[in-house]
C-alpha cells in the first residue's frame, strides 16, 4: 500500500509539471483563440538557450536566465508582429498551421545556435530520497511541484484577480467588441505570448534539470496534450486537476499495467483516460460550454 | 462645404463633431461608398439610413476604424485622420455597438459593461497585477459607473447573468451599456432595435434619448424602422447602392423623391 501511494503521489508531482507546460496553452487560447501548437518547443529552445549561454559562453546561470526571459519577450514580439497581427479576423485553423510553422523555426533556431548535442543544466534544485512519513519521494520532484505550483498559482491570481483577466477574457471572445472597447490586441497578445514564453523557461529549467536538455524534453511536454484535453482549453483550475489525474494516471499505468502489457504505457495511457472523460464531457473537466443557438 | 448641407437652427446642436468627405471604400470590384459626405453636429441624433447593402455598416467601420476608406477623410473633433485604428478612435471618444451583437458572450452583464471601462484605467499592469491601491481604487469607482449604467438601463435583476443567456432584446441592451460606460462623445449604433418587439423598441427609443438628452452624447445610429427613425433624428442621410441620395431633417427626407423611391417604397412593400 505505501507503494502503491508512492507511485501516486510520484505522479501527482510529475503532473503538476505537465500543468506548467499546459497552463502556457490555456494562457493563449483565452486570450487569442489560437492553438499555439509551438509552446512545447518553447520549452526547448528556451532550455538550449539558457545551457548554451551557461556553458558555451561561461555566463552564469542566474545572468543567463534573465537573459533568456528577455529573448522569449524578443520573440513573443516577433511572433506577433509578423504572425499573428497579419492573422486577425482570419479562420483559426489557419492561425494554428501558422503555429506549426513556429515549432519547426524554434526548433531549428535552437539547433542552429547550439548543435544538438545533448546538455546538463543544473540551478541547484536539492537531489535525493526524502522520506513523508513511510513514504519515499525523490527531493527533486517535490521541489519542482513546489515550484511548478507556484507559477501556477501567480498565474491564476494575475488573470482572475486583476482586470487583465477581464481584457483576455474579453480579447478571447470578440476580437472586433474587444477592439471597439479600446483594447489594444497587439499588446494583449505581447503580454500573454511573453508570460508563456516565461512559464516555458520554468518548465525548461525543472526538466533540464531532470532528463537534461534535450530534444525529448519536446515529447515530455507534449504530455501537455492530454491535460488539455482533460482540463479544458479554457480553464486554468481544469489544467492543475487534469494535470494531476494525467500524471498519477500515467505513473500507475508504468508501474502496474506496464509490467503486463509492454512498456511505453505511460505515453498513451493519458490520452485514454482524457478520451474516456471526453465521452462524457466533450469540452473537458472545466471546459465553457459552447452554447449555440439553432 | 461642397455639400447642400442644411443648417439647424436649434440651439442645443452645436459645431461639427464628425466629418466624413468624399469617402469611397471598396471589397475587391464592389464599391461599398462611393463619394460620401456629411456632418454630424455635437449633440444631434444622427441617422444613416437606407436599403440592404447600402453601405450604412461600412460608414460606422469607417468611422471607427475598422475600415480604412481607400480616398476621402474623417475629420474628428477637427482632426483629418485617414486612417486610424479602433482602438484609438476608441481613446477618441467614440463607442459603438454591432448590428450581430458582440457581447463578451461567456462573461457577466456586470463584466461586459465593465470593460467598457477599460480605457478610463490609468492604474498600470504591475500594479494591476498585484492590486495595488491605485488598481483597486479604480475597480471600486469603474464599479460604481457601471451600477449606475445598469441602473439607467433598467438591467439591475441581470447583473450577474451570464449575457449568452438573456434574450436578445436585453443582449442588445447590455452593449449599449457597454458602450456607454467609456463615457463616449459619439455613439454609434448599428440597428440597435434589428429583431426588437415593439416595447422593447420603446425602451430602446427612450433610452437613445435619455442618453443623447440628459448625457449630450452625439449619436449616429443605423435603424431599418422608418418610425423611429423619423421619431428620434434631428439629422438622417440615406445611402443606396453606396452612394448619398439625400439628406436632411426628417421632414425633409419623408417628401424627398429619391428616397421615397429607392428606400420608402421598397420598405412599404416590405413591410405589408
């Protein structure tokens, strides 16, 4: 039984971390309906960019983090400007292919500048056992969620207790209203692209710091999917709680039906549980319903 | 003024607020103005009025800058602007509504109004983000304009409903408030009565002059419902096929021959 609640709780960690990477998506879609199909790779590409500074170039890593935040502020503008502003009014779907478009020039930006060599990037986050009670837990793990849910947190208060809520609220649901009311979508669109930018360094460091950096870290966060399909595109409440079933879902899959059906369980048995959910509530967990009038 | 601009003689309409000259704008062939102008004086009702597909949508998108008009100018406040973006012609003073409503559809009557508000914020993000005195202030004062909006639009049992779920009449009602809580110099409103039932065009009607009236704010208003149009406006011009074919007071439009033609006549038949 202590097992078994290790496993959980393991997963309960991991999955707040897919939160992270999630939250980055739910952040875009409110506030401009787009899909933005790149975050994962933003992850990337900020990780290459902070150990490629840190050991190519002998920057400390807490000058190359602040650094690596101005860059993807850089390129929140530059996505905007020349991406996303000749986008307005147009189908969604279109948007989204744009955002593909992205994931290939991020990705191949990153490369460019740092090779695809595979690198370390450690800022010191505490290693090792830590017992709870009977239960064992890796230290790192429990320090990243710690961190994972902080960001999350900060998030959450910035978008629903001040009126830049309301603005990306308003900006998801009528760009045309939204701009007759004086708001300004560019800036909007700025503001919610760099916070994105800057939730895929945290999620960069924590998992640079675990699998190292490397292109897989792309498929880790991909595990957002899921989530998102479980927490609703909307929500931000939806991604925490989805977060958390996907991570403890897949970390009891590994360990206990891994075992009899093969490994790999843990990449697909999320999406099995978000479909089963979606079977009943299409717009996932915390989803708005779509109400349309025939 | 090239124009043959009637001059009123009524001393609560002052000098023009709203200029719109020689402006042509058109969608790929089709020209949807072709060469109109006229004034809009501060403190008048101001009607655009004509058949389906006149152009009437794309003056309002003009003037706020949806569109951008491919020759011509709008001269605002005494400034020639040819092209300008909304949300600046919104820090100008002017609002509007939509002829298909568009609400902020998942959020409250109360959220909807108060973004109305935004313009009027002076607080900035940081201290937004941490809601700092200044920040909170402001909500607390932007929440009491809007109660008395909502109040004045006889909306209070609403307040917190989600707008996609109040009829369409209230819809309509909410954005005018919406509108009305920038505190706006020129209002325009695009068919603020389409698909209304007679008392709700009544409130409407009085609510359009209680807000022109009592407020002085100037409005430009598109309607289809020739009675209230003759009703509310000082001032109504009339475009068909993209082009101006009259102007003048209410009195003067009902016995103007081109109009009674392209727009009266068809709307009789219409509404038969």
């Amino acid at each position: 039984m202590t097992f078994f609640i290790e496993v959980v709780i393991t997963g309960l960690l991991g999955g707040l971390m897919y939160s992270t990477v999630g939250l980055g998506f739910v952040l875009i879609f409110k506030a401009s309906g787009i899909f933005n199909f790149a975050q994962p790779v933003m992850v990337l590409f900020a990780a290459m960019f902070i150990a490629g500074l840190n050991q190519e170039f002998g920057i400390p890593l807490w000058q190359a983090i602040p650094l690596v935040a101005l860059l993807m502020i850089g390129v929140a503008w530059v996505i905007e400007r020349f991406v996303l502003r000749p986008m307005v009014n147009q189908e969604p779907i279109l948007t989204f292919m744009a955002t593909i478009g992205i994931f290939f020039i991020l990705l191949g930006l990153a490369e460019m500048f740092w090779g695809s060599e595979n690198r370390t990037l450690n800022v010191g986050i505490p290693r090792g056992p830590v017992f709870i009670g009977d239960i064992l837990l890796q230290s790192y793990r429990v320090y990243s969620s710690i961190i994972g849910f902080i960001v999350v947190l900060l998030v959450v208060l910035f978008t629903q207790k001040t009126k830049m809520g309301r603005v990306l609220r308003a900006v998801a649901d009528d760009h045309q209203a939204a701009q007759a009311v004086g708001i300004r979508l560019t800036t909007v669109w700025w503001v919610v692209w760099s916070i994105a930018g800057l939730i895929a360094i945290v999620a960069a460091i924590i998992w640079g710091g675990s699998i190292g950096v490397q292109p897989i870290m792309v498929d880790v966060a991909f595990k957002a999917f899921p989530v998102l399909l479980l927490g609703g595109l909307t929500s931000i409440p939806g991604v925490i709680i989805a977060g958390l079933i996907i991570g403890a879902g897949e970390s009891v899959a590994n360990v206990y039906l891994g075992p009899l059906i093969g490994g790999g369980i843990g990449n697909w048995f999320p999406y099995i549980i978000a479909m089963v959910f979606m079977l009943y509530r299409p717009q996932g967990l915390f989803g708005e319903k779509i109400i349309e009038r025939i | 003024m090239a124009t043959q601009e009637t001059l009123r003689v009524d001393p609560d309409v002052g000098e023009v607020l709203l200029r719109v000259e020689n402006v042509e704008l058109a969608f790929g062939g089709v020209r949807a103005l072709n060469n109109v102008s006229f004034s809009v004086r501060r403190g008048e009702i101001f009607s655009i009025i004509g058949p389906n597909g006149a152009g009437k949508s794309s003056m309002l998108n003009c003037i706020n800058g949806f569109y951008h008009p491919k020759t011509g100018s709008i001269i605002y406040k005494g400034n020639r602007r040819s092209r300008i973006r909304p949300h600046r012609a919104a820090s100008q003073g002017i609002a509007r509504t939509f002829q298909n409503i568009a609400l902020f559809k998942g959020m409250s009557v109360l959220a909807n109004i108060m973004t109305g508000r935004h313009l009027k914020a002076e607080s900035t993000l940081v201290e937004n983000a941490f809601f700092l005195g200044r920040a909170r202030r402001e909500e607390f004062d932007h929440r009491k304009t809007c109660e008395h909006i909502i109040q004045f639009l006889e909306i209070q049992q609403y307040r917190k409903s989600i707008v996609s779920t109040l009829p369409y009449g209230l819809q309509k009602r909410v954005e005018l408030g919406r509108a009305l809580a920038a505190e706006p110099e020129l209002l325009l409103l695009d068919e603020p009565m389409a698909g209304m039932n007679l008392e709700e065009k009544q409130d409407m009607a009085r609510f359009i002059l209680d807000v022109n009236r009592q407020k002085g704010v100037t409005i430009c208003l598109i309607e289809h419902d020739m009675g209230v149009v003759m009703d509310l406006s000082d001032q109504i011009v009339v475009l068909d096929h993209g082009g101006k074919i009259g102007e003048g007071t209410p009195d003067e439009i009902r016995i103007n021959p081109h109009v009674v033609e392209a727009y009266l006549g068809v709307k009789q038949g219409e509404e038969a």
